[in-house]
C-alpha cells in the first residue's frame, strides 16, 4: 500500500498535469519544500494538522517570494484523488 506521500508525488507526475513539472524536495529559502513547480511557482504538500502554525510561517515566507502553496487534506487525497487532481490543475492554471 502507498503511503501518503507517495499518492501525492504519483498524482504530481500524473500525464494530465503535462506540461508541467514538479521538483520533489527542494529547498526555497530555510525551508525544505515537498513538491514544487518552479514555472507556475506553486507549492503542493499535505496538510498536518499538528503542524498547522509552522504550516502557517511557510506559507505566509513562501507567499511573499511570490509562491503560491496549495495543501492536500490527506482523507481527501486518498478517498476524492480526483478531486485533489482537479485542485492542482486549478491552481496551474495561469493567471489563478
């Protein structure tokens, strides 16, 4: 079984995103960022609930070099991929 993690970097590279790309664990500034892509500048991770303030802090550093972060409930991710999939394709979309 996948974990998670692996769901979310399996719908990255998915045909449908084409022709974007997406880094898996890149460092932007003093963080450390899961998957990212750099043309549309947007950032896509899962959400942690115990993490939510630190979540908060790179959002808020990562918005203000011009990044966009776009957090995936992992229920969602794992019960609607779809959905999640649909989510990223809107977000890459220019001019969001």
């Amino acid at each position: 079984m996948l974990s998670t993690d692996d769901r979310l970097r399996r719908l990255l590279r998915s045909r449908s995103l084409h022709p974007h790309h997406f880094t898996a664990r890149c460092e932007i500034g003093p963080f450390v960022v899961a998957n990212v892509c750099a043309e549309r500048s947007l950032v896509v991770e899962l959400q942690v609930q115990a993490e939510e303030q630190r979540q908060q802090e790179r959002a808020a550093f990562l918005a203000g070099l011009g990044y966009t972060v776009l957090r995936i409930c992992p229920r969602e991710l794992q019960r609607q991929p779809g959905k999640a999939l649909r989510r990223v394709r809107a977000a890459l979309r220019p001019g969001r």
